[in-house]
C-alpha cells in the first residue's frame, strides 16, 4: 500500500444503510441526490436521508439530483483533526454550506485559505473526493 492508499484508507467511512444507500451510491458516481416529499402540500428537499418527511411526515419520499452549487453559511479552520486520518490534510477548512435546493450540507473546502479570510456568502460547487476504498464523498471548491 503506498502512502496515498494508506492516508485514505486510514479515514473514518460513513456508515452505509438501506436508508442512505443512494445518497452514498450518487456520491461514488459523482452525483449529490436528495431525497423530495411527494406531499403535493410539503414538496420539500430534504437531507440527509431518512424514511419520511421531516416536515409533514408523509412515507413517500423521491431521489432527485441536486445542481451541486450553493453558499458558504458558516466555516472553520480546523489545526488539530478529530482523527489520524486527516493530519495530513491540516490546516482545512469545514464549512456549512447552503445548496441552491436549500439543504444545509457540511464538508471540507479544498483550496480555501485556511488563514481565516471570511469565506460567507460566497458561491462553492460540489466536488467528489477519493475517501477509502470505493468510497468518495462531496467537498466543496470556491467558485
């Protein structure tokens, strides 16, 4: 195992469900799918996964493709990592960000200047980035 392999594998994975399968499965193919209410009186999007509605609790959820664009809410410099795995990648920057669909998504942000600039309100676009063995997760880069 080289040391790239092994930095990646090192990291802690997401627990993979019936729930949450085709969020995880859209991920490795490059693709950010939210879950919309069929209630024609709710119609909301919603993530992360769950069986219904948070809203209206109604059972009849559908898997939609999110555009992969949104705004910076909140953000942090992380210095100490809350796990091995990720030392190497320090200083980072994590981020609440906004998707246009009004879902709030946490991730890192690549390439950001970790020096404390104030990142809110600007625009990101979804990336997907190598995260353990067959496995890829969504970061964000400035647009």
């Amino acid at each position: 195992m080289n040391m790239a392999e092994h930095h990646i594998a090192g990291k802690p994975q997401p627990r993979v469900n019936e729930v949450n399968e085709p969020f995880w499965t859209g991920v490795n193919e490059g693709r950010i799918r939210l879950q919309r209410c069929l209630n024609e009186s709710c119609g909301r999007v919603i993530f992360y996964p769950r069986v219904c509605c948070p809203f209206c609790h109604a059972p009849d959820l559908k898997w939609v493709d999110a555009a992969g664009g949104g705004r910076v809410l909140s953000h942090t410099t992380i210095h100490r990592a809350h796990h091995d795995g990720f030392n190497e990648e320090l200083p980072y920057v994590f981020a609440a960000v906004e998707l246009d669909e009004g879902v709030i998504f946490y991730a890192q942000l690549p390439g950001a200047p970790a020096d404390g600039t104030s990142l809110l309100g600007r625009r990101v676009k979804a990336e997907f980035s190598e995260h353990g063995p067959d496995r890829k997760i969504v970061v964000f880069r400035l647009a």
